[in-house]
C-alpha cells in the first residue's frame, strides 16, 4: 500500500504546474463554450433565428433569409434544421471537452512518468477523433443540404 501512496505523490512545484494547466484548461474550455453558445463561433457556425414568418439562418457573416408558409412541411423542415444544429453544437461541446480531459489525463500521466497510460490514452484519443471527425463533417452536410432546400 506504501508503494501506491508514494507512487501518486507529487512533488511541490509538479502539483503547481498541474493546477495551473489545470486553470488554463478550464479558462479556455469556458472561452470556447461562450464563444459558441452567444457568437456562434465554432466550426460551421450556424445559428438559427425565427422572425415574423421569416427564417434567418446565418453562418459566420453569411445570412440567408428563407420566407416560409404556414405548412406542417415547411414546419418541419425548420424544427429538423434546428435538430441539426443543436446536434453539431453538441459534438463540438463533447469534443472540446474530451480533448481538455485528454489534454489534462497525458500531463498528469507525464509528471507521473506512467509512459504505457500515456500511449493508451493517446491512442483512445485518436481512434474516437478518427470516428467523431466524420460524424461532425456529416451533419454539417446535412445542414447545408438542409438550408439547400429551404
């Protein structure tokens, strides 16, 4: 049990980095989730505002206006954009997320010289970077297929 305790000790000055990357994490981490959720700052930037029978759709500086009828299809269509858009909002938050928790876990793992936790978690990373990259590009495809048929 002594080996374990010893082995997780940290020194004075690693416990120091660690907190203060620990704090730049999250302040970076909080920053993007602003961004994105008052500016709509991430990657696809789409936002989607309801106005007086009118539909305003914008991405980054781009804005299509859309004039939509009262029809059930027409009402569907918009609650289906907004789907989507709720959804890539969602990976981007997950993978901004995952990538801090992966950022923190290799240093952490680095100050404890633990060179195997290092590679699995590494390796972890990139097999689900590898299959979340095209589900993000896919429902950004979606959306703009979306927007193609408004």
């Amino acid at each position: 049990m002594e080996k374990i305790v010893y082995f997780l000790q940290f020194e004075r000055g690693e416990v120091e980095i660690i907190r203060w990357v620990a704090v730049i994490v999250s302040l970076a981490v909080l920053s993007i989730f602003i961004l994105t959720h008052f500016l709509a700052i991430y990657p696809g930037g789409y936002s989607l505002e309801k106005q007086n029978g009118e539909v305003l759709i914008e991405k980054g500086s781009d804005i299509k206006r859309a004039t939509i009828n009262n029809s059930v299809y027409n009402e569907l269509k918009i609650a289906s954009l907004e789907s989507r858009i709720k959804d890539l909002k969602t990976l981007w938050y997950v993978g901004v997320l995952f990538t801090a928790t992966t950022l923190l876990t290799i240093i952490t793992f680095k100050k404890l010289k633990m060179k195997k936790a290092i590679i699995i978690t590494a390796s972890v990373y990139v097999v689900l970077a590898v299959l979340y990259v095209p589900r993000y590009a896919s429902t950004i495809s979606l959306i703009e297929n979306a927007i193609g048929k408004l």
